[in-house]
C-alpha cells in the first residue's frame, strides 16, 4: 500500500501520515517501521522542527534513517531496507518531499537536473521493499507565485514529482486545517 499524504504547512499532515503509517504496520502485520527523515538540520527554526517531529513519533516504534540525497542509494544500502529484509514486514513514513526535492537540486552532493529522475527511482526502489509506504509532501502551489526563476524551477520540479507520485499511489488524500480529504481512494 502506497499513500501520499500532502497539505500546506501546519495543516496536520504530518501527525496524520504517523497515524496511517502506523495503522498500516498493524493491519500488514510488519515487523518494522522506519521514519526516512530528509530535512537537513541547519538553523535554530529547522532544529526546532526536527524535535518536534522526533517527539511526535516518541513512543510509536519508528526507527529514523537521515536521507538527505539518493533515496535510491539508501534503499539499496540500508541493512533493514534490503530485499530480503523486507520479506519480515516493513512500514515506512518518508518525509518530505519537498525537502527531498530541494536537497537534490541544491546540495552539492544532489542530482542537480536528474532531480525528477533520482526521487521517482527512490521512491519505486522504496515501494518494492515496503508493505506500507507513506509518503509526505506540501501543498505549495496556491502561494504567491514564484519571485525568481530558481523558485519556479523548483516548483516545477516538486509539482512534477508529486504528480507522478499520486499516480503511482493507492491512495492520496490531502489535509486541510487537520481534516483529512481522500483525494484518491485505495
């Protein structure tokens, strides 16, 4: 089961993506449930977001995995996501796209233009392996629009891949002020 859950920021989607994520472990009868975190920790703000995100899954079971770049790479090397490791059960709750998708495109150790290309690869490796695979990303289009071309780009970019991946999903659903919205039913 492949769920794609997106929303602005502060909208809850994070807390409800746990809970599904959760759900599916239970009702896959998995053994495992990873947390791939992809946010680079630079900053007061981010830091404080990273905790956050940490406390809200206290408790829960997760084991989180950094991924700041390569998801492929990290699917493939990764002793709990091999392929015969997944025959035990994994769940996974990837978050977020959007910081995914920035950290290819700007990080030095990024896909640069082959950005598209390296998160969908990632993103099928990962889905192969998973009984349950949540993925997170942001509802960024009905801002202001873009002040530069560097900005449109990555719009672009992330515009691009979230629509491939509700595609490739069972199920996308979007939330709105904590509620959730099914948006494609699995």
């Amino acid at each position: 089961m492949f769920h794609v859950v997106t929303g602005g920021s502060g909208s809850g989607k994070s807390a409800y993506a746990e809970e599904q994520i959760c759900m599916l472990k239970k009702k896959t009868n998995s053994r495992h449930l990873y947390y791939i975190a992809t946010m680079v920790p630079y900053g007061k703000e981010t830091e404080q977001k990273i905790l956050r995100h940490r406390q809200m899954r206290n408790g829960k079971g997760f084991e989180t995995l950094e991924c700041f770049t390569d998801l492929k790479k990290l699917v493939q090397t990764e002793p709990g996501l091999r392929a015969d490791a997944a025959e035990e059960g994994i769940c996974v709750l990837l978050e977020c796209m959007s910081n995914l998708t920035a950290n290819e495109l700007y990080l030095d150790t990024g896909a640069k233009e082959r950005t598209r290309e390296a998160v969908l690869e990632g993103i099928r490796e990962l889905e192969k392996r998973c009984r349950g695979l949540v993925a997170v990303t942001n509802e960024v289009f009905c801002d202001l629009p873009p002040a530069d071309e560097e900005m449109q780009e990555y719009l672009s970019v992330l515009g691009t891949i979230n629509c491939r991946l509700a595609k490739m999903a069972d199920q996308v659903t979007e939330v709105v002020y904590g509620i959730p919205v099914e948006v494609k039913k699995g």
